[in-house]
C-alpha cells in the first residue's frame, strides 16, 4: 500500500503521516525533511533556500526526481510532500492520495506551537512568502495549480480535528479500497 500525504505548511501531514505508518506498520517518508536538510546543507534557512530555488530550477528538479524514484521503488509507505500526490497520479503510481488542508489562522498557531515563534506577523510574513514561492515554482516548473485538488483521492480539513481524528479518516478511506 502507497498513500500520499499532501497540503500547505502545518496541515498535518507530518504527524497524521506518522501515525498512519505507526497503525498500517508502514515505513513513513517526509519530503519536507529531506527540503529542510537540503537548506542546512547549503548554509541557509528553509526561506533563504526556498527563494534561492526560485532561481536555481535545478533544486526543485532534483528533489523531486529523487521522491518520485522513492515513490516507484517503494510500496509500503506513507509519503508526506507537497508533490506527492501529483508526482504519483502524473506519472501513474498507484497510491492512496490524500490532501490536508486548514484554515490559514489554525495553520500558523500549529505552526507558531511547533517552532516556538514567538513573532506571529513574522511567522505569517514566512509562511505566506513561502507559499507563494512554491505556487509560483510548481506553475513554473510543472504547470501545476497547488490549489487543484482534483486528482486527490480523498479531501480533509483538520482545522476542527485531532491528528489522530484524521489519520482514522484515512484509514478507514484506505480499508473501503483495499
């Protein structure tokens, strides 16, 4: 089983992500991790290296050459990207796809208690450039519309939910399938 875990900055998909591998005994994979790690490695913050991918292609390419070589070789996972479900309906890898989405207000305050910013304007400043840097790419590099839904399997807002909440709409999405 394959399942996909997509949406903005603090929808959930890490942790939801996380417990669908933990109850499915699935490996999880995070391609916001590998992003972060990627902006460590070039000496620079994930915001600095989300610009500075505006305008080196090559990053966003590679990355997401990388994950969609993952999502081929690998079946027993749950995969949390942004790209995730598209790379996987593009290219025709079977996989559960799964969209998160919040209100903007819930999205900052997850975010805002998982980093402990204290500067709410700057986190929302952040949050919303990063955003916009990554709509703009994906329709540059892709001709992908991020707020095109269509191609997801299944659709949840979690602005009213618990994490675990969520994760038990996708599995019982996932058992109705099977």
């Amino acid at each position: 089983m394959r399942i996909t875990i997509s949406g903005p900055i603090g929808s959930g998909k890490s942790t939801v992500g996380k417990i669908i591998a933990k109850k499915l005994d699935l490996q999880f994979f995070s391609g916001g991790s590998i992003f972060r790690e990627e902006a460590k490695k070039h000496g620079m913050t994930v915001e600095e290296f989300n610009t500075f991918s505006e305008t080196h292609r090559e990053i966003d390419l590679d990355l997401d050459k990388m994950q969609l070589n993952y999502l081929w070789e690998h079946d027993n996972i749950v995969f949390e990207s942004r790209l995730a479900g598209w790379l996987c309906s593009k290219n025709g890898i079977e996989a559960l796809k799964i969209f998160l989405d919040a209100s903007e207000n819930v999205r900052f305050k997850r975010v805002r208690n998982r980093e402990s910013h204290s500067d709410d304007d700057s986190l929302k400043d952040l949050i919303r450039s990063r955003e916009r840097s990554e709509h703009m790419r994906y329709l540059q590099l892709y001709g992908l519309d991020y707020s095109d839904h269509s191609f997801y399997d299944l659709y949840i807002n979690t602005d009213d939910m618990l994490a675990d909440e969520v994760a038990e709409i996708a599995i019982r999405h996932c058992n109705k399938i099977q």
